[in-house]
C-alpha cells in the first residue's frame, strides 16, 4: 500500500505586494493618525467607520481596472457555484466610494452637509513595485451636500494644517489646486471637445499628469506626433495641431503665450473675475501669484462657459484660503494638477513635499505626493438618481511617513521598555510589585518572562527589546533594601568608545535603595529624553 503524501508545510512568507509593521512603525502611525484627527476634529469633521467590504455595484465603474468585475480589487463572488450566485464582493480600494453608499443609505438620519473623516487600510489588486502594496492606509475627510466652493478651500486649508501638524514645515509642501472644468474649457477652446475627441482627450489628460516626469518637451511630443522614450519604445501621441498644441501647453504655464484671439482678452477679464472694486486685497510679502495665474488663464476659456465657471470656482477658493492666511507660498493654483480622471468633476488639489530625497540608487529626487483630493458630484447619484454635491481629501499615511523618516524626523526604532529581570524565580511577586509600581508612574515596564536561568540572556533580550533600563535585585540587595540599576543606553555608548578610566568615571550601573526605584528610573529617562523622564509626580 502506497504511503499517504504528507501535507506539505506552508511557507512562511507574506503574499506578494504585501507586507508585515512591527512595533516602532506601528506606534509612528498610531500616532500621525491621533495628529491628523485632532485637525479633522477641530474642523468639525465627524469620525465614520464603515465596512472594509463592499459589493462590486456599490463600488461601481470606478474601479482602477475595470475589464472585469474582480479586476483592479479583491473580488469574490457569494455561492459561486450554487443554482443562484451571490453578489460580487470586493475589498474597498478607496474610502471615498463606500462613503457615496454611506450617505446614500442614512441620508435621512445624516446632518446636511454631512462632515465626516474615516481612517483604515484599502486594498488595490494591481501590479506592486518598490514603495507600491496592496494593502496600505488612508486618512480621508470628505464633506457632503455643500455645493459652495468655500468646501474646497476649507479641505486645502485643513490639509495645509494637517502636513505642519505631523511635522512638515512651511517651505517643505505646496498644496497644488486646479479645476477640472477650466481644463475641460481649455480642451473645449483647442476643439477637443464630443464624444470623437474620447481618445485624444484621454492622451492629453495623460500627456498633462506627466509634466513633473516627463517635462515640456515630453508633453509637448505627447501632444502632437508622439514619443520615444531613452529604450527606444514609442508611444504615439493626440495628433493635436501646433495651435491645440500651443493651447494646451500656455494653460500649464510652461510656454509664452502668442498673440492670437484666444489669448489677447487677458487684459479685458470680466467683472465675476474682479474682487474688491478690481484691487486684490494686501498680500503679505506680495503673495499673489495665485491671482495672477487665474487671471492669465480667463481669457484662454473665453469662449467656454464650463471653463468660466471653473475660473470663477478657482478665484473664489484662492480669495478664501488668502483671506485665512493661506497664501501662494502653501497653497498654490497649478494647471498642471489633473488628478483621478474617474469621478472628479471640479475643483481637484494635490499635496506635493518639495524636498530632495535620496533613492534606492542614490539618486536625487523630488518626494512628491502625499495627498490629493477634489470635488465629485456625480458619486452619490449614481444610488439616489440626484446630484449631491461632496468633496474630500486623502492622506497617504504610509508615505507620509517614509516622508518624516526620509527628513530624519521620525526613528525607525523606539524605546523598549524598562525591563526587570529575574534572578530567583521564587520571588517573581517581588518582580511583579516592581513593575507594576513603574507602570502606575506612567512608565512602560515589564518582568522578564523567558527562561531565567541564564543571566546573560536576559539582558541580551533587552538590548533586543531596545531597553532604556535593567533593574536587577538579587539574594543580597534583597536582604540589603537596595536593588541595582543598569543605565543600558549609557552602557552601549561606554562600551562602544569610551575608554578605562572614563568608564570609571562614567558608570552605568548605579546601586539605589528599593524606595527609589521609580524616581531613579525617571532619571535615567529623562537624561535620554524618553518618555517617562522628569520628575516624580
């Protein structure tokens, strides 16, 4: 009789595209998410946690692949293979579409506007690469049924606030702003507008997206003929005519203008355009670049009622966020900024870190995104058949963070805590009374719960732990009413340069009373400026 095959062992590896956070990373976003909802929460927004699932239909067309139902999103389909199949289930991509079905399912019970943020991972079926999984967290706040554009400059102001909040300055980001309409108006002005313009229009928005990448010379190419890229593959381009083309590239502010009908009303703007009697209100520094851009651009989309509108929404939002105090040195107007080419149908902002930062290679390069955001009017309707007007930000947590670790302003590593060995396992209530003294100070603590037979290993396991501090009590301290202190941050530093005689005169091992176990820790903490540190309360 033939052996029974034995089941073979799993490997223990993560799925590709995935990953696993271990103690430090975990804690930093705890914590950067703790910052960026205290802002959400000054600003009136409301905490939602929906479901991490959601049907196919409720996430609906806009999916990032959508070939087919499970494409683009972990997709599943309830009793496949019974008489009647379920629903196509899916993982949510995003947290803005399951806050459409939210506000569709308890409108009714929902203050209007309804604010609200929502924190949570989100997981994208797609092709991972360096810094690009699958699973990875957001921090959304979205506003719904406020059709005012005061919505929008109030989301680039708070996203301006939440960047300073968890520790980028001024002068390392720029919120960028643009507005779908003024670039449909442009592409309407080039005669790129109806439903035989699909294609080209499609090249042009993606032509558009890669200015930072690909540069003027790049787009410019993508908007005419075509491009070869340095390995020789060439993607064809819209075929736009050198005026379409010329169009295009003066609406991102990268060439001249010419002196043809469609750009020589720039002096002639309408009243709607206008703002204190034709005077723009002080500026501190002359900060007005953001009024000068949106003025250059009015009479590009002169003949185009949906570019006006988009140009009067930029004016009102750049009025709003100057009189606050946001100025073009935070928020700037940028044509460029084109965004989800999904569901967005107005105002669109990205939140871009304008820091060098070395690669995997060594090589320089701008950070980039961190955020982006917009307006979606369309989204809600698709479940009530009535427009609902609504717009939102979300944060990219996990490369805000490697933003923070790349400026050296957050540890890969935190302190460990303290760790009380043991050394007669008969006594661990001795041990336990310790610690649980250090953790009512407010100090993180713990007994050592391994084998303690071998000294040396308890003290190996909290250098492993990265412990600030041993506390050791032996037979003898015991009977003495002392117990003996090791200072193992200190230690590390003696043991690493420090020579003979400084490591006499530098000890790191310090012999105090059991009474002052706390405030002799709190000593030591304090000289490494760790939490817990300072004096006894």
């Amino acid at each position: 009789m033939a052996k029974p095959k034995k089941t073979p062992r799993p490997k223990a590896e993560t799925p590709k595209g995935f990953r696993d956070y271990f103690g430090a990373e975990v804690t930093q976003r705890t914590e950067m998410l703790r910052k960026i909802a205290a802002v959400y929460h000054r600003y009136g927004f409301d905490a939602l946690e929906s479901s991490g699932v959601e049907t196919v239909e409720a996430l609906g067309k806009f999916l990032p692949d959508v070939d087919r139902p499970n494409e683009g999103v972990f997709a599943w389909q309830e009793d496949a293979d019974a008489d009647k199949p379920g629903d196509w289930l899916a993982l949510r991509y995003d947290l803005t579409a399951p806050l459409a079905r939210v506000y569709a399912q308890h409108q009714n019970d929902l203050p209007k506007p309804y604010r609200r943020y929502a924190m949570g991972p989100v997981w994208r079926n797609e092709k991972p690469g360096p810094g690009r999984f699958r699973q990875f967290y957001q921090c959304d706040a979205d506003t719904v049924g406020a059709p005012s554009v005061a919505a929008d400059a109030e989301i680039c102001a708070m996203l301006a606030d939440c960047l300073e909040e968890v520790g980028i300055p001024r002068g390392d980001y720029v919120i960028r702003v643009n507005n779908r309409k003024v670039l449909n108006g442009v592409l309407e002005v080039a005669g790129l507008a109806g439903d035989d313009k699909e294609r080209e229009r499609g090249i042009v928005l993606r032509a558009i997206d890669k200015l930072d990448r690909l540069g003027p010379r790049g787009v410019r190419a993508l908007l005419g003929e075509g491009r070869e890229d340095e390995s020789g593959d060439f993607t064809a381009g819209a075929g736009l005519t050198e005026d379409q083309v010329s169009k295009v590239m003066y609406f991102l502010g990268v060439e001249s203008a010419a002196e043809d009908a469609a750009m020589k009303h720039l002096s002639k703007l309408p009243t709607e355009f206008e703002t204190c009697g034709g005077a723009y209100p002080p500026a501190k520094g002359g900060q007005v670049p953001n009024y000068d851009t949106i003025n250059r651009l009015a009479g590009l989309v002169q003949n185009s009622s949906i570019g006006r509108e988009g140009i009067s929404e930029l004016h009102q939002i750049a009025e709003l966020l100057h009189i606050g105090g946001y100025h073009s040195d935070r928020v700037l107007v940028d044509f460029s900024v084109v965004r989800g080419l999904g569901y967005y149908t107005g105002p669109v902002y990205e939140a871009e870190l304008t820091f060098d930062i070395q690669d995997e290679k060594g090589r320089t390069r701008n950070f980039g995104s961190v955020a982006g955001g917009g307006r979606y009017d369309d989204l809600v309707k698709r479940f009530t058949g009535q427009e609902v007007p609504a717009t939102g930000v979300s944060i990219g947590v996990d490369r805000l963070l490697a933003a923070l670790q790349a400026k050296g302003r957050m540890h890969s590593s935190e302190a460990g805590p303290v760790v009380v060995t043991v050394m007669d396992r008969d006594r661990m209530a001795d041990y336990q009374k310790m610690v649980a003294e250090l953790r009512q100070a407010g100090i993180r603590a713990e007994v050592y719960l391994g084998n303690p037979k071998n000294f040396g290993n308890q003290l190996k396991y909290a250098d492993k732990r990265g412990s600030p501090v041993a506390v050791i009590e032996g037979g003898d301290e015991k009977e003495r009413g002392v117990i003996q202190i090791k200072d193992l941050i200190l230690g590390a530093q003696i043991a690493e340069s420090a020579t003979l005689e400084e490591w006499k005169d530098r000890p790191s091992q310090f012999e105090v009373p059991r009474d002052d176990l706390v405030a002799k820790v709190r000593d030591i903490l304090a000289q490494h400026d760790l939490p817990g540190g300072g004096a006894d309360k």
